[in-house]
C-alpha cells in the first residue's frame, strides 16, 4: 500500500467524521465498514473499549488528536488484515492511479528553494521568484501518457493547484511541459527526473507558462520519493 494512498483514504475519513453533524455515529460507521469491533480499536489505541464506546455514544467529544489516533487504529487494523477496505476505498475515491507515485499536502507554505534541496535540484530557468508550494505529486511520466486520460489531470493536482509536478522516467522534459501547457490548471512548479539535458522547448513552455522547471538529480525514483518525504515531513497536513 503506497503512503500517500494510506494518507489520503485516512483523510478522507477524518474530513467525514469532523464535518458529520454528530461524530459518534461518524466514528461508528468508519469502524463497522473497517469490520472492526470496539475491542479492535482499543486494542490498538491502548484504551478501555468503554472509552470508544463513549465517544461512539456522543458521551464524549473527540478532539483532534484523539480523531487523528482512531482513524490510525483503523489504518492499522486493516494493514494487518492486508489492506482490503483502503483499497476498495482508495478505488472508489479515484485513488488507484498507478502513475501517481507519492503525493503530500503541507499545512504550511514551503519555498521553491527547500524543493530544490530536496530533489537534489538545478533550476533550469529564471522563473522562480518568491513561489511557494503547498505540496507535491510524483508522476511516473511512462504510466501518466498511456493510462491517464485529458480529465484525470485534476486527480494528480491534489487538494491544491499550488504544488510541485515531479515527473519520473523523463528523456527530454518534452512530453510533460506539453502536458501542463495544454492543462486547464497550473502547478506551481515542474521537476523533471531522468534526462541528462532539457528540450530547450520544454524550457520555453516553462517560460511561457511562468513555471519554475528543475531537474532533479536523485539517483532513483525509490530516493526521490525518500528525500522528499523527509524535507517536507514537518509540513504535512
């Protein structure tokens, strides 16, 4: 099960239960379709079933942290039975994309520079500024051309547009430029990983677009990923 898929269906479910009318009943839906019984969760949370039933009967009101542990427990719990209900989850949230390599959104603004640094970085044309991110995709540019179609493009932009395009198994930057210059929205940055050299097309479509365009030189897909998620682990939202 990828990270981000993980990160995303536990979201999701955290979103469900904050914005439900009452969380009780949210907390016991969220549990029962994990097919986990009370004892289960408080297994795993290292409290009294009693006290999850309390919260599951509005007795108590759970905050932040504690939401944030519950929905753990669910992640948890269905890691050790081999992940069935994340991913008919993840399946039915439009969450299986297999070119979608690692995805993370930040609670706070992180700089174009710290992305630099994180992917051992060269910018590659002047348009950088003061841009900032508020997250990243990484995009596996082989599987995005043959499986993604023109609508799915909203689907590796996240919960935000402000964010970094990384595109993996990239020979001259070409085909992914094209594909953000024909996108109905913009990312705030480009990376490009494999090529030894850029498409100076690819640099004017950057240019045009006013995109910042970095070439990463991390030695595999595996350490970029590695990298980004320990740069920016303290700004995940």
């Amino acid at each position: 099960m990828r990270e981000h898929v993980r990160d995303a269906v536990a979201k999701r479910i955290a979103g469900d239960i904050v914005m439900a009318s009452e969380h009780g009943p949210a907390m016991r839906k969220w549990r029962e379709a994990f097919g986990a019984t009370q004892h289960d969760v408080a297994r795993v949370m290292g409290v009294t079933p009693s006290v999850i039933s309390d919260y599951e009967k509005n007795k108590r009101t759970p905050g932040v942290r504690f939401l944030k542990r519950f929905v753990n427990a669910l992640m948890t719990i269905d890691e050790e039975r081999g992940w069935p209900t994340v991913k008919r989850l993840a399946e039915a949230m439009g969450l299986g994309q297999t070119a979608i390599l690692d995805m993370m959104d930040f609670s706070t603004p992180a700089g174009i520079e710290d992305l630099v640094a994180a992917v051992k970085g060269a910018p590659i044309n002047s348009r950088f500024g003061r841009s900032v991110i508020y997250g990243y995709t990484v995009i596996d540019s082989y599987q995005a051309i043959t499986s993604m179609r023109g609508n799915e493009f909203w689907r590796i932009m996240g919960t935000t547009t402000t964010r970094a395009l990384i595109f993996t198994k990239v020979r001259t930057g070409r085909s992914p430029m094209i594909a953000v210059r024909v996108a109905p929205v913009k990312p705030a940055a480009v990376v490009l990983h494999g090529p030894s050299s850029v498409d100076p097309l690819a640099i004017m479509l950057a240019d045009a677009e006013g995109i910042p365009l970095i070439l990463s030189t991390a030695e595999s897909e595996e350490e970029l990923i590695v990298l980004l998620r320990r740069v920016f682990s303290g700004v995940t939202a």
